[in-house]
C-alpha cells in the first residue's frame, strides 16, 4: 500500500540551529501534504499545508518564518525548524494525499519526526 | 469551524471484552470522519471512517457509529486484545472534506489488561 517516509526519525540539536524534516510519498504523487506537531500526550495540531509548486498555507498562529515550508516535487516535502528552541522540541508528522483516490481517508501519515532541542 | 472533542482520556479493559471509545463534534455540516490508532513513537494508522450519510459501519473487529442527531461518533472494538493498546483519535475535516485537512480530537488512551 501506499507509504508516506520521514526523516529523520529522530533529531537532537542545539537551540539556536535550524534542523530540516523530510516527508517523501514513496509510491504516488502528492501535490498537497500537511504538517503536523504533536506535544506529548496531546493530540495532532495541523500547521501548514504544503503544496507543491506553490506557497504554504499556515494555520493561525504558527510562524511561517520560523516553519519554513518547501513542496519542490510531486513525491516531496521539507519542514525547516529555523533557529530551534527547546519549546519548538516536539513529534512533527506529515500526511498526503493520494492524489488518485478519491475516497475521503485515502490519507497516509508518515511515522513521525521527533525534534529535541537542547 | 470544527473541533473535536472526545469524552474520556483514558479507557481501562480486560482482554476480551468489547471496547467504547466516543467522540463528539461541533460542526453539523462535517461530512465524514476517521478513527486513527496512535502507538507510541509512531504515526496515526486509519482504521476506519464514515461517512454522513451512513450511521454505521463496520470493519474487521471494529464498528463506527454515528448520530448526527447529537453530533456524536463511537468507535467500538470487539473482543479487544493487548494489541489494541493505543491512542485512539477521531478526526473531521478541517474543511472542504476533500482536502485533506484534519481536525483531530484530543484522543482517547485504551489500556488493555491481560
């Protein structure tokens, strides 16, 4: 089935450096994927929708300067944590759509990136 | 806009017994909604959704309920194992139901005893 791959998988830095999240759609094209971020013990909180070829669209409140959204092809999306700080630390996960079902929940999320910032 | 909301944090069960995770939403124009199970570290995997103009249906040991009258959705798992020990979310479309934007609601943590 389809499958959607972070990485990395598991990511320390320093604060104040900027760590990049890769989110690839291994076997269908997506020309719209979502990021999500996920504190512990609380639920997923949309971000941004990337879109391939275009701009991001953010959610309220989240810094698109600091989240640095690139959609440069149909299988790809990168999340740029600019100048991370420890309250930036957190479960980053994406999701995309296959853009051939037409189904609603033809959804697939990747199995997360975990950001600590020391 | 939506959001979702569901009714308890944590569920205890014994193995074998039947699980109820519940969910409720505010917007009555949403025209589907998903179950995902989170395990630790991991992403959501769907499970099953529904959609509005049905107010059931069922998988390989779950069921999905929905009253629309309340604005409520339940997930029921039967015969529940320890595998089954998870997060459960349910989510509704953040808008057009075919973007695949999701509003999730704040999960449900199923425990299960052996």
């Amino acid at each position: 089935g389809a499958v959607v791959s972070q990485h990395p998988s598991w990511v320390i830095c320093k604060s104040g450096t900027s760590v990049k999240i890769e989110c690839r759609s291994l076997d269908f094209q997506a020309t719209t994927m979502f990021w999500y971020r996920q504190f512990p013990k609380q639920s997923l909180m949309l971000m941004a929708t990337s879109n391939e070829g275009s701009k991001a669209t953010y959610e309220q409140g989240v810094e698109k300067d600091k989240f640095l959204i690139n959609h440069a092809s149909l299988t790809l999306s990168t999340l740029t944590v600019t100048s991370a700080h420890p309250e930036d630390s957190s479960f980053y996960i994406c999701s995309a759509r296959d853009e051939g079902g037409l189904k609603t929940g033809e959804l697939f999320f990747g199995e997360g990136s975990r950001l600590t910032v020391l | 806009g939506e959001s979702v909301g569901l009714h308890l944090p944590t569920l205890s069960v014994q193995e074998g017994d039947n699980s109820i995770i519940n969910c409720a939403y505010s917007n009555s124009a949403s025209d589907y909604f998903i179950w995902y199970k989170q395990e630790s570290g991991k992403g959501p995997q769907f499970i099953i959704d529904i959609r509005s103009n049905m107010d059931k249906r069922q998988g390989q040991r779950v069921t999905v309920l929905l009253n629309k009258t309340v604005k409520h959705l339940s997930l029921q798992i039967a015969a529940t194992q320890p595998g089954d020990s998870a997060v459960y979310f349910c989510a509704a479309p953040g808008g057009a139901s075919n973007t695949g934007k999701l509003i999730f609601g704040q999960g449900t943590t199923l425990q299960v005893k052996p």
